[in-house]
C-alpha cells in the first residue's frame, strides 16, 4: 500500500458465511486489532487487544451474515483492507426499515485520506439501494472526534447516553447516538 492515496478505495461486500475466506478474516482481524489498540472505538472498549479477543468476536459477526440482514462492507487499497464496517437489520416489523452501523474502522495509515468517508457512502448505498433500508442508525464513543466526522456525511446527533463507557477509574465517556435519514 502507498502512503499517499491517489485513488479512491475498491469497495467489496461480503454478505454469506461462506464468502469470508481464512485470508479476509485474517486481514479484518488484524484491521481491527490495530484500530483497536490505536485507540479506536470499534467495539471494543479498552486495549489492548489481541488475535484471542478479536477472532472470535470477527467470527460471531461473519457467522450471522445474509443479505437480508448483515452484511460486511470492505475497503481496499493495493490490494489490502484498509477499512470495514457491518451493516445489520432487524427485519422484525415495526423496525425492519431501518438498520444499524457496527464496528466502522479505517486503518491507521489512512486516516484522513477519504477512506472513511468512501466507506460510509458505499453503506449508505448498500443500505438503502440493496437492502431497502430508509434509515442508518449508529452510535459512537464520544471523546474521539468522531461526531464532526458523522455530521460531516449527514448523520445528526438524536441524544446521548452519559458515562455509558468506563475506560477506567475516573474516566467516563458518552455513548453518541446519531440517524441519517433518508437514505
């Protein structure tokens, strides 16, 4: 991979167990262990962590795959993950027109390069294009920046849920809940 992106990343999405070979589940682990222990809020809430916490956690999330309901979305540069979110659906009525963003990360190397933002539009469209979603929900970590980057693609905050997060002694943050509709 370059250290300058000139392009934007290819998108793939994966959407059956069976589509997630031994080498991407490799490549998204890593992704999300170094995410992760780079001090990102991609699901889990104090690192470090290792291939033993995120493997299986990757794992769960690769068994529940459908098109109707979960599905990853991938960002590739030079042929390598730089970044994936999950996209799920309840498709129980009266919830299943809107959906839920878990687990966005971009690798640390291009942050700040337009991943992270391709990476949301393509949900967006999968979201609404392929799964007939009308609304995204998502929350996030407050503390990280993250909110400006949301609002930035359209997401508004609807509320908070404070001290949601205990890092550690005396250090509490906000879960952020945010909606971007329509799609």
């Amino acid at each position: 991979m370059t250290s300058l992106v000139t392009q934007l990343p290819t998108m793939r999405q994966f959407s059956s167990p069976s589509d997630v070979t031994p080498g991407l589940r490799q490549a998204l682990v890593e992704c999300w262990i170094e995410v992760t222990n780079a001090g990102g809020a991609a699901g889990f809430h104090v690192p470090p962590i290792g291939m033993c916490q995120a493997a299986p956690a990757f794992d769960r999330i690769a068994g529940r795959l459908t098109p109707l309901t979960s599905r990853l979305v991938t960002a590739w540069l030079d042929g390598q993950v730089v970044g994936w979110l999950n996209v799920r659906r309840d498709p129980s009525e009266p919830i299943s027109h809107w959906g839920t963003l878990h687990h966005v990360q971009t690798r640390t190397a291009v942050r700040g390069l337009g991943v992270g933002s391709a990476l949301m539009n393509e949900a967006r469209r999968v979201a609404r294009d392929e799964m007939g979603l009308e609304q995204l929900h998502l929350t996030a970590r407050a503390g990280n920046g993250l909110e400006g980057f949301y609002e930035r693609l359209g997401w508004h905050e609807i509320g908070r849920w404070p001290a949601a997060f205990r890092l550690g002694p005396g250090n509490e943050q906000d879960q952020v809940l945010m909606v971007l509709a329509p799609l």
